[in-house]
C-alpha cells in the first residue's frame, strides 16, 4: 500500500533534493529523525551546506541506513564541495539495490568528474535490467480495478480485491463480483480462514471512487465467498487522530492486523469482537505486512520507514532485525514466509522487487537475500501476494503510483495481472 496511505513519503527540497517526511509518529526516534529533517531543510534553504551535512548524520544516526537519509546525506555532500564523500554515500546505496536518480540531476554533476563515476553509471544501468522469470498467472481485462491484495482458497481459485472500486471478485473462469462494496470500503489484504471464510482489511480512503462520509473509517471484515454476504464486520475503534488496517495474518480464530497510519498492530479475537493492541499507536512508522514464525509465538512485521521487526505475541516487545550492509528492509509493502525465508515485495524503494530474506537461526536478523523479481515489464507498483507451496503470486500492477493529486487515474491502464515465481533457489 503506497501513495497517501504512507507515513513516510519523498517530496522535494527545491526542485530535485528528496527527503522524507514523516507523518502520525510520536515515538522518540521519530521525534529525532524529524527533527534533524526540519534542520536539514533550513540549512539548504540558507545554503549552509556544511549544517546541512551535519543534520544529515543526525537524521541517519536517529534512523540507521534508511535510503532517504543515505540520499541527503550524498546530497549535502555534493553542495558542500566533497564529491568524493558524495559518490561514497552514493555507492552505499547502490550495493544496497536502490536509486535516486542522481545520474539525472544537476546538483550531482561535479561527480561526473570524481574517478569512479563511470562505475557508478555502470552499476545504475545495472540495476534496471530485468530479474526473475515470472509468469503471468492471471491477467484481467477491468478497467480502473487498483488491485491490492490476493487470496486462495482450498480449492486455489483466486479472489482480488480492489482500492478504487471497493469491490471484491472471484476468479473462477470468469471473473465475477461477489461483493460491490456492499458493507465495507476499499479491499487491503485478505486470508481465508480455515473456516472457508475470506476475512479482509478495509478502509475508506481518499483513492475510493465516491468514498462520501465514511471516509476515514476502517475495519476488519469476513465474507462468504458462495453468497457474498458480510457475515463479520468490526470497526475499529478510534484510538489515533489516522487509522487504516492494511493487511492480517490470522492464527485460529485470532486476526493480527497492521494500521499502517498509527503504527499499531492489533490483535482481533473473532468471539470476543474485540481488538488487543499488541503493539501501540506510534511505535512504529507505518506497519505494512506482517506474517507469523514457524513456533507461532512471534509475528515478523514489516515497518515501510522502519524495516523489519520480531514482535513477541505474548508480551508484544519488539526487536529490529539485524540486516547485513548488502541490502535494505525498508520499503516493505507484502511480507510472506517461505521456510526460513521472508518473502517481501518492497515498493518504498527503487527499483521494486521482490525478495527473498534468509533468517538467521535464532530469527533475529537476515543473513543474506536473493532477488526474485524486478523490473519486469508487468511491474506498475506491486503490493501483496500469497505463497501456495514452492509459489509466490503476487500482483504486479496496483496503479497506486497513476493517481494524481486529486485521485483521478488515466485512461488506458492495464487491468489487473497476477504473476507467479518459484521460491525454491536455483
């Protein structure tokens, strides 16, 4: 889930510096990083460029290696007269597997002449050719759909749901609508419950067509899939000034849920109707995916602006994985399990991709990634999946990056494609 929904977004210092702005955190960390963000944007407003490199290294010191801070680090770098430093904070980047477009930009062109250069080009140009061999699973010819999230029944027909049109269908031969926003908004992340019932995430955002007085609501919903009819719905609760539950993973009859614009995580008891914070509003940045570890003890829950986390169901305490310099967690949006491998499809940075992380032992860090897919010529913003034994299918072109400022989208976007990759390494 991107666009408006995100707490963390790129925008602009004059015409080309990206910087992250943070929104709906209060945690302390988040307190300091936007802090350090307000003083980088008044020291390259008062050309101060040394200032500015020194809020730079605040702004990472309170957020380790997150890219946007990497990238006004390289920035205040090139504006204070070292290129070499800036092309070094540049390359960090590149080992990482993310780009800004600093080739393209004038500020960065006092680099062109540093040696090394020339690599670094190379390394970009690299970086945008085609990986993976993915397959078209499904491919549907509806307009203006903004496809989110995918489940699977037993039976393994498929069901989408959709952002702009609040709709959910089934894929079984033909597609057909089995619900048309009929007691709920626009359709996140869904599960099947071993029950035989579709449970989704939903909310009435700004990018639903007609979204009228609801908006702002969200909530938590089960389905049957035969008659279409709502037989669960769980608002909830107002407990943050902005609230959205985006994705769920469900262990009996207990749904764990992600807000992605508070920060919490919930757990929903299906009896009770209740939600449990496990974790609470503003201790995280903006919690997307999330799936459960093998014990079943702890969720591993993907933060877009803070990477990944293990959080412990019992006490609900959380710890950053440890993630090796070669690669990044940020930008997370679906978070799947594949044995002792996180399945991730990150659309924070770019290029999108999907990957691979290999858990340590112990679960409490990666040891090391592979690349399953990215820049596929399906790609337009991929968002979640679902693994079905040695599979991955995933959708590949949500449209959320085509609205514009007041959520229109174009004519003439494809409609929903499914793609589908083996997990077993080659």
């Amino acid at each position: 889930m991107n666009r408006d929904a995100l707490a963390a977004i790129v925008g602009c210092i004059g015409a080309v510096a990206a910087v992250v702005t943070l929104l709906y955190v209060t945690h302390a960390a988040a307190d300091q990083y936007a802090d350090a963000r307000a003083e980088l944007v008044a020291a390259y407003e008062a050309q101060d460029y040394e200032a500015m490199v020194a809020a730079a290294r605040d702004s990472l010191d309170a957020r380790p290696a997150y890219p946007g801070a990497l990238f006004n680090l390289a920035l205040a770098e090139v504006l204070s007269g070292d290129s070499v430093a800036s092309l070094h904070t540049l390359n960090t980047l590149l080992t990482r597997g993310i780009d800004f477009g600093a080739d393209e930009m004038d500020e960065f062109g006092p680099l062109r002449d540093v040696p090394g250069w020339d690599a670094y080009r190379q390394g970009i140009d690299a970086l945008y050719k085609p990986v993976g061999e993915a397959q078209v699973a499904l491919q549907l010819d509806i307009d203006r759909f903004v496809p989110e999230g995918i489940a699977f029944d037993a039976n393994g027909t498929a069901y989408l749901g959709s952002i702009h049109q609040g709709q959910l269908i089934k894929v079984a031969g033909e597609p057909r609508i089995i619900s048309d926003r009929a007691g709920h908004w626009s359709v996140f992340g869904m599960r099947f419950h071993a029950d035989g019932g579709l449970w989704f995430a939903s909310a009435a955002i700004e990018q639903m067509a007609a979204v009228g007085d609801d908006a702002g609501k969200t909530g938590l919903f089960r389905i049957n899939t035969e008659t279409g009819a709502v037989t669960h719905s769980a608002i909830l609760p107002k407990n943050a000034d902005s609230q959205l539950l985006g994705d769920l993973i469900i262990k009996g009859d207990t749904v764990f849920t992600t807000d992605s614009l508070s920060g919490a995580v919930y757990r929903f008891d299906i009896d009770t109707r209740k939600y449990t914070a496990i974790v609470d509003p503003g201790e995280m940045g903006s919690p997307q995916g999330l799936v459960l570890d093998a014990s079943g003890r702890f969720l591993y829950v993907a933060d877009y602006i803070g990477g990944l986390y293990r959080v412990s169901l019992a006490s609900g305490s959380t710890v950053k994985l440890a993630v090796p310099d070669s690669t990044t967690d940020y930008g997370i949006d679906g978070l799947y399990r594949h044995g002792n491998e996180l399945i991730a499809i990150q659309n924070g940075i770019r290029p999108h991709r999907v990957v691979a992380f290999r858990l340590s032992d112990d679960g409490l860090g990666i040891e090391g990634s592979r690349t399953l897919a990215s820049n596929l010529p399906e790609f337009d913003e991929p968002t979640l999946g679902a693994v079905r034994g040695d599979n991955f299918y995933f959708v590949a072109n949500s449209h959320w990056n085509r609205f514009d400022a007041e959520n229109r989208l174009p004519d003439g976007l494809s409609g929903p494609i499914i793609l589908i990759l083996d997990l077993l390494p080659k």
